[in-house]
C-alpha cells in the first residue's frame, strides 16, 4: 500500500512539472508575430529571426530583453487602448520563452512549425498611382551618432490630388530609423535646402518649412489607407518633403528612399485633419514649456472640440527629455475617452498609432494631452551632464510637446467602421477584400487585411459543408496581405474559402473550374 501511495505521488508530481516548450509549437507564433516585423533582412533589426536556427542562436537574449519588456518594442498601454499593428507579449508568452530556454531551447517537431511571415514586397497596399523617390543617394556618415536629415522631392503634380495613402518605402532598412512626410507650397524648404552643403538640409522635426503633414513611418508599422469619400489634399505643384532619422552607424553606408502615393477613387467627402496639440494649448500658455534642471515637471495641454469629430490616429512626439504620455478626451457629460498612454516614452522607438476604428468624439469635449518630462540625472537620455535649463526648438538637445490627432468631421456610423479596410461592419476583425482569378484554375490570389500579426488558417469548404481542403496555418504581419493558394486536383464547382484566426474569420466565394 505504501509503495502504491509513492507510485500515484510520482505521478502527481510528474503532472505538476512544466511541459515541454518547442519552438515548433510555443516560440515560432511567438516570434513570428512580435519579432520576425524588424528582425528580417533589410529591416532595422540587427539580426534576422526567419528560423529556428536563428532564433535559437540568440535564444538567450530573447528571454532576457523581453523579461525586461523592452522588447518588443511597443510603447502604447494595451490596457489603455488598443491600435492597429500593436505587438506585445503577455507574462504567459513571457515565461513560455523563459522555459524554452531553460530547457535547451528544442525545436520539437519541425513539420508543426508555422512557416515564416510573408511580407509584401515594393508596396503593402498595392500599385501605386504616382512613386517618387529622392533625386540622389545620400551618404549617413559612420560616426555613430543619430542623424535627422531633410530631403525636398518636387510632387510634379500640375493640379491638386486627393491622397488616400503615402507609403514611405526605405531605400535602407538598416539605417532609417523612422521618417516624418510633409509638404511645402511655399518654397521655403527648397530655399533652406539650397543654403546647405550636399543633398538635403539638417533639422530635427517641421516647422515653417512645412504647411501640412500626411503621416509617419516606423519600422513595421502599418502603412493607413484612408477609407472611401476620406483624403488629404495634396496641392498643385507642392514639394514633398521627407524627413528621415539615421540611426547610429560605426560605417558610413548609403540611402535612397521613395514614396509610393495612392490617389483616392470616388468622391472625397471629407478631408483628414491633423492638428497637433501643443503649448499653445496650456493653460498658462505655451511660455511656460520651460523645464528646469534637476526637474521632471508635468505639462498639459487642453483643446476644445467645436463639433462632433471621429477620430483616426495619435502621435506624440518628444525629444530626449521625455518621460511619459496621456492623451484623452472628456465629454461634456463628464466621460472619460481613453486615447493613448505611454509610460515609458522613448524617443528612439516613437510613431503613430492608428485606432482599430474611428473613435468618435462628441462636441464640446476636451481633448486633453498630458507629457512629463526628466531633466535629471536618473534620466539616462539626457544629453546635459549637469542638466540645463531646457525650452523649445527643434534641435536634439531642445525639447517639444506635440500631439499630432488626425480626424474627419463625424458621420453616423463612424464609430462601428474598421479603419485600414474596405469594411463597414463592426465585428470584422479579419477581411477577405478579394480573391483573384475567379473563377480559378490552378493556383488563386486571397487579398485581405489583419489588424495585427497573427496566425492564419485557411480551409476549402464545398456547398455541403464539408472541409474538402485545408491549407497550412501560416503566420502572416499586419496590414493588407496577399497570398496564393493551390486548387489543382479541386473537382469543378462554388466553394467557401474559410480564413479564420485567433481573433475574427472571414469567408470568400469561390469558383473552381
């Protein structure tokens, strides 16, 4: 009876003990959605996470960086808000990486691996109507210092175009940073350009020389096509202007980036506007963004919203001091609209952030932008040892408070409208915008969109019901993707092509021949 008792306890125990964790099973999703967006060639990453080989060599790291949360890299709270694109692992992921690597990092079974994430090459949103790229290859030098470097492009446009997106494709991935586009219809930047030795001008965010903004790029981040009857006016004979951050390099290394610009079809009901938040908005007015040595003062910034507005996307930016931000608006009746919240800003990993859907906010709100700042010597970005008193302007080593809200005038139904797609309903989280060839002989292209990286299933069911077909799971990153798919050997006929993920499904009609 004793040695039974041992026998049942071992057992017990045994089930008590932490299961196998594989990368086939456990890391590649992991990996795949959070890491592979950067870690891949020609992206900002400095090493590629494509396999496992890969990912097991630098294992080690990778439970460390992320058991610290300072990768991946995504500063937004996801329990504040939520935004296209958004990456992150919970302290379940976490401790899974924890135990792969404690237990020797195995592979497990390598036909249940995910394969790799495909990524849209020259353009995520298709072909564009109008590419132009810098006039000439500039050199980043290899000093190991950050670069912020202002390029003039002429639109060649001869009348105003309603834009509905501008992609920003990085002629070198490993040194550009992130980018800011704007525009210019003054000549003000092309004569600022014209004062400085070699290709383009050197400054650190817009001001006079840019009369409005289209959007941002970040390595990763999902390029927004405005919805239909939605655009920004680009006007005739504009200047684009691209300012691109190089991040530090010890070898010099080249760059020639481009835009890919898609015009809006249809009609153009309502325009995008960006406002940016700013001093101008505090209380005590913008003379008091002043911020004292050994200080890590607060500031906020309210603005009045005159008529019902749906709004788009967010974007702080700050210099080397800052510390945190919190946007939100307050209605009239006193609630609360969360925006976004970073406590843990960092101005090497800043972007824009867009809503799944507009979020409507209604007249008479206040929009309301807070950002602290750390002017002291805990503050390891601090560019002044002893601390200075710092103000604005738009060198490194000033500081700024902007906010950059883009939003259209409201319209019923905003707010159940998904931003980055075609659809209109409130529910799709996962889109098929459209097969092609269809009918289909032999292989077909499946068109879609996801919100954020993740993995996908497909399966070919025919008019029964019946799976007749299912297809392998497939880890796909965020934004409009397309992939190909094999219907040779399918008997003639109508079928459903079923997408399904984590978070939504979706279904395509079909028709094999």
């Amino acid at each position: 009876m004793k040695n039974l008792l041992i026998l049942v306890f071992s057992f017990a125990m045994i089930g008590l003990q932490a299961q196998p964790v594989t990368f086939a099973t456990d890391v590649a999703p992991l990996v795949y959605s959070n890491c592979t967006p950067c870690h891949r060639a020609g992206e900002v990453g400095p090493m590629p996470f494509t396999n496992y080989q890969q990912v097991a060599q630098f294992g080690n790291m990778i439970a460390y960086v992320t058991q610290q949360r300072s990768m991946p890299p995504w500063k937004p709270d996801r329990n504040y808000s939520h935004f296209i694109g958004e990456r992150g692992l919970s302290a379940a992921d976490i401790q899974k990486l924890q135990d792969w690597v404690a237990q020797g990092k195995p592979r497990g079974d390598s036909t249940l691996e995910p394969p790799a994430p495909t990524f849209p090459t020259g353009s995520q949103l298709g072909t564009p109507n109008l590419v132009l790229s810098m006039s000439q290859t500039y050199t980043i030098q290899g000093n190991n210092t950050d670069e912020y470097r202002n390029f003039v492009i002429p639109s060649g446009l001869l009348q105003d175009r309603q834009i509905a997106a501008i992609e920003f494709r990085p002629g070198n991935g490993k040194v550009v940073h992130h980018a800011l586009i704007g525009f210019d219809t003054t000549g003000t930047a092309r004569r600022k350009d014209q004062q400085y030795a070699g290709y383009g001008y050197p400054g650190f965010g817009f001001n006079a020389d840019v009369q409005g903004e289209f959007t941002g790029y970040t390595p990763g981040s999902q390029v927004l096509r405005y919805p239909s009857g939605i655009a920004k006016r680009l006007p005739a004979n504009a200047d684009i202007v691209v300012q691109i951050h190089y991040a530090p390099s010890p070898v010099s290394d080249t760059d020639r980036s481009s835009l890919n610009i898609f015009f809006a079809q249809g009609t153009v009901t309502r325009q995008a506007i960006t406002y940016a938040a700013n001093p101008y908005d505090f209380p005590n007015g913008a003379n008091s963004f002043v911020i004292q040595p050994n200080t890590m003062p607060m500031f906020r910034a309210i603005r009045r919203v005159p008529y019902d507005i749906s709004l788009m996307s967010v974007y702080p930016h700050a210099h080397l001091l800052g510390k945190s931000w919190k946007t939100y608006a307050v209605t009239p009746r006193n609630d609360t609209i969360p925006l976004i919240k970073i406590d843990d800003w960092d101005f090497n990993w800043q972007g824009s952030y867009t809503f799944p859907k507009f979020v409507k906010i209604p007249a008479l709100s206040n929009i309301i932008v807070e950002a602290t700042y750390d002017n002291t010597t805990n503050n390891p970005l601090n560019p002044s040892n002893p601390p200075r008193l710092v103000t604005w302007g738009e060198g490194t080593t000033d500081e700024m408070f902007l906010n950059y809200l883009t939003y259209v005038p409201y319209v019923t139904g905003d707010e159940n409208r998904a931003l980055g797609s075609k659809d209109v309903g409130s529910n799709s989280i996962t889109l098929p915008l459209k097969f092609y060839p269809n009918p289909v002989k032999g292989r077909g292209n499946i068109e879609f969109y996801l919100e954020s990286s993740c993995v996908v299933q497909f399966q070919l069911v025919d008019v029964q019901g019946k799976v007749v077909k299912t297809f392998p799971k497939e880890v796909f990153s965020a934004g409009i993707q397309v992939k190909s798919l094999d219907f040779s050997g399918m008997a003639q006929g109508m079928y459903l092509l079923n997408m399904e993920t984590a978070e939504g499904k979706g279904i395509q009609k079909i028709y094999v021949e």
